[in-house]
C-alpha cells in the first residue's frame, strides 16, 4: 500500500499533520484523532445547511463593508460546492465530539476556506482565505450549529416528511370512502363488539395522520427562529447589529422559508426546547404509525385462520421454510420506524435537559437524532403508502360473516327488552352456538319485523335507539 503524503498545517496549538489532498484543516484533523467513537458523522443535509449559513453570512459581511468582495465571491463558489454535495466526503468529524459542535464548524470553515484557496490558484493551507476570519466572520459555533439544526431539519420536514404524510393522509382517506358501505364487526379489548363500517375504521386512521400533519407543522413555528447572531453566549459580540438580519433575510430568501432572527438569544442557545417540541410531535406520529400498522396487520392476519378481513397486497415471500407464506413486512417496517423515533426523542429529550448556562452541550446526537426521525418517518411513509396501502383490499364476504356471528350483536337488543334478559340471550348464543338473531327469534322476544331492524348491522353504525325511532 503507497503511504499517505501529508502537509503541515499550523493552529493556535501548534503544527498538525493534514493528508495532502484533503480540503480540511488542523482542527478537524485534531478532532478526528480525539474522537474515534461511532464512525457516524452528521447528516449530509446538516452540512448542506451549515454551508447554507455560510455562504449567506459572507453575503451580509460584504454587504455591511467588513468582508472584501473577492474574497466573499470565492467563499461564496467554495459554499456552493458544499451545498450541492460535492464535498460530502470532506466532512470526517464523529458525531461523538464538542457538544457545541465545533469541531464540525470548523471543519466547515476549512473546507470552504481551502477549497476557496484552491479556487483562486492557491494551495491549500494558505491563509489568504482564513477559515476564522474570513469564513467564520460574525459567527460562532454557538449560534451557527443551532440554527443549522433549524434549517435542516425545517427543510426536511417541508420538503420530505409533510409531503409524504399527506399522502398517505389521501391513500387513507381514499380507502374510507371506497370501503364506507362494507360493515364489519368493530373489536374492543380484542373482543367482539358492535359493528363498524371499514370506512370508519379507515377514517380513524386517516384522521390520525391528518392530526400528526397539523401537530407537526405547529411545531415548526419553532424552527422557525434562528439564533444566528448571538455568538458566543448571546449576546453578539464581535457581530454588527445589523448581520443576523441581513444573514437570515438570505437564508430565507435562499431557502424559500420565512426564518427569522430569536427574539431572545440567550433563550435560542441555553436551550433546545424547539428541537425537543418538533421530536415530541414526532413521537406522537410514531405512536400513531405504531396503531395503524398493527391494526392492518391483525386485520389481514390469516389469510384462512385469522381475521382476514382485508387483504394486504403481496410484496415479496415471507419464509425461507413454509412455500406460499406472505408476512404483512410493510407493517413490520414501519413498526421498527416507529421504536425507533421514540427512541430518537427519549435521546433528545435529555439532550435537551443539557442546557448548562448560556449553551447546550448535547447539540450533535441531538441534531442526529432528529434528522433521522424526521428522514426515516418520511422514508417510511412513502414506502407504506405506495406498497402496502393504496393495495389495500376488503373482503367483504369474511365481514358480513363475522359479524352475524358475534355475541355483540345483543347490545341493540338491550334497549328494548332490558340489559338482564340481553345478557341471558348472549350466554345462551354462546353456550348453544347460535346466533344472536336465531336465540332471540326462538324467544320471540320480538315481534320479527322489529327484530329485523334492530339487529340490522348497519343501522348499528349510526347513532339511534331502535324503540325510539
């Protein structure tokens, strides 16, 4: 193997050895030999953010006079590249490093710095482009890394979560309205109760992804704000008053979401308690994906020995021993999802709890944390919708079948000869292995007419008494 040329980079501590083609500098080289933890480093989305940041951030410092325009343009071209992932495989820090995220800044600033040297016919390593000075200018780790948290993951939540969300939303809602005549045998406690229409049961589960959309897309109000411009501790020093207005005017004009500065600065760097919102609105999602594929998976349980009362579309073989069999694995993906965004905001949750004085110190795996829920709920979503939902089909026949047979079926009884005699119907059902319907004709509890109506199964999906109507 050709061994590894390297160039001597020097920093405020002293000299580092860089490989020679990389477009880091010292301090990220410091960080990679301090942290060999996971081998996991931030998302690229993060970095398309913070590049985001800074190629807005020399914008403003040109525009206000404190950064020479060549310099600015070559930042700028050097940003860009960033932004479009052309240099994703620069970004080497581990996940696991300065809860503020500086090594990860700084990593930033020296790519964009050296590639900016490279830019303008330099080598890299130079100084002409200064990863602090010039690159870093009006900035700190402290408000850089938050916000960049706030962009990237408004984005992703804009531009993948909600998108897919809503349509499964329509898959669900579609379903509800195809299957909104088929009534079937509605379950509490596992066991039979009164019936249901599939619609209504769709319905539920459409109006559950609906909620999460609008819960989400409140929480976002959060994200929203940007600590960008309070530097170290809050308080902007070393910062033009008017930078963080002008930075964010072209973070948003950028990106196409309305970002504004922190009304308090002190607030936006001590604490995360946005990210934790948005993760929490997450969870609820998770929970909400956990209800709806469990149901569909009990519901087309079988196909012959279970409930079999819709039939979820075939993807792929389901064993390596038993020819034929077809597990509902759609479901199964997003029940592992959903385990693990709650566990996702169980992290961030006491991440968040880290807001020691004027900064949190728990911002990487939190950022992490978070754009994986978010990607993953996204990913998901979609997979669900298009491979297991939209196929979705009813079995009509098993529906009606069931439901005659179900001891539940006395409850519109009650009303008209009482609870006590209801009750001693259904244990005679149970007990002789006739129906509701045949127990109480041979009773004639009823004349057969009445009868007839009351123990009609779609009647019992709507509201009424039946000797009141």
């Amino acid at each position: 193997m050709a061994t590894q040329e390297y160039r001597i980079e020097r920093d405020s501590m002293g000299e580092v050895k860089v490989p020679k083609e990389a477009y880091y500098g010292a301090q990220t080289q410091r960080a990679v030999e301090n942290f060999p933890v996971s081998g996991i480093t931030f998302p690229p989305r993060f970095i398309h953010a913070l590049a985001l940041i800074k190629h807005a951030a020399s914008t403003a410092n040109q525009q206000l006079g404190l950064l020479d325009a060549k310099i600015g343009e070559v930042i700028r071209r050097a940003a860009t590249e960033v932004m479009e992932g052309k240099l994703d495989k620069e970004f080497v820090v581990d996940i696991f490093q300065t809860g503020s995220g500086t090594s990860t800044n700084m990593n930033a600033n020296e790519v964009i710095a050296n590639r900016a040297l490279e830019l303008t016919g330099k080598e890299k390593g130079g100084k002409g482009v200064h990863p602090n000075d010039h690159v870093n200018m009006s900035q700190s780790s402290n408000d850089v890394i938050p916000t960049a948290i706030h962009v990237s993951a408004l984005e992703a939540i804009q531009k993948e979560l909600l998108p897919a969300l809503k349509q499964l939303h329509a898959a669900l809602k579609k379903k509800a309205q195809e299957y909104d005549r088929i009534v079937k045998i509605g379950r509490t406690h596992l066991a039979d109760a009164t019936p249901i229409r599939l619609g209504q049961e769709f319905g539920g589960y459409a109006r559950q992804i609906e909620l999460s959309i609008e819960r989400i897309q409140s929480a976002c109000g959060g994200l929203e704000e940007l600590a960008l411009g309070g530097t170290a501790v809050g308080t902007g020093i070393n910062t033009h008053p008017e930078f963080p207005f002008r930075t964010i005017k072209e973070i948003s004009r950028m990106t196409g979401f309305n970002f504004r500065e922190a009304e308090n600065h002190f607030e936006a760097q001590a604490a995360k308690d946005a990210v934790v919102q948005v993760s929490g609105s997450l969870k609820t999602l998770a929970v909400s994906f956990t209800k709806i594929a469990n149901d569909l998976r009990w519901l087309s349980s079988g196909p012959r020995c279970g409930i079999g009362e819709i039939g979820l579309p075939d993807t792929q073989p389901g064993s390596s021993i038993m020819p034929g069999k077809v597990n509902p694995v759609m479901c199964e993906s997003v029940l592992q999802v959903a385990a693990h965004v709650i566990g996702c905001d169980t992290t961030i949750m006491i991440c968040g709890q880290a807001g020691n004085f004027e900064l949190n110190v728990m911002m990487p795996i939190m950022t992490l944390r978070l754009l994986e829920a978010i990607t993953f709920s996204a990913n998901v979503a979609k997979a669900f919708t298009e491979k297991c939902v939209v196929g979705i089909e009813a079995n009509k026949e098993r529906c009606e079948e069931m439901i005659e047979k179900s001891l539940a079926m006395v409850t519109a009884l009650a009303p008209v000869i009482g609870y006590d005699d209801a009750a001693k119907i259904a244990k005679e059902s149970f007990t002789s292995g006739k129906t509701v319907r045949e127990v109480a004709r041979a009773h004639k509890v009823v004349p057969e007419e009445k009868l007839k109506k009351i123990l009609d199964p779609w009647r019992m999906t709507e509201p009424g008494i039946p000797e009141k109507e």
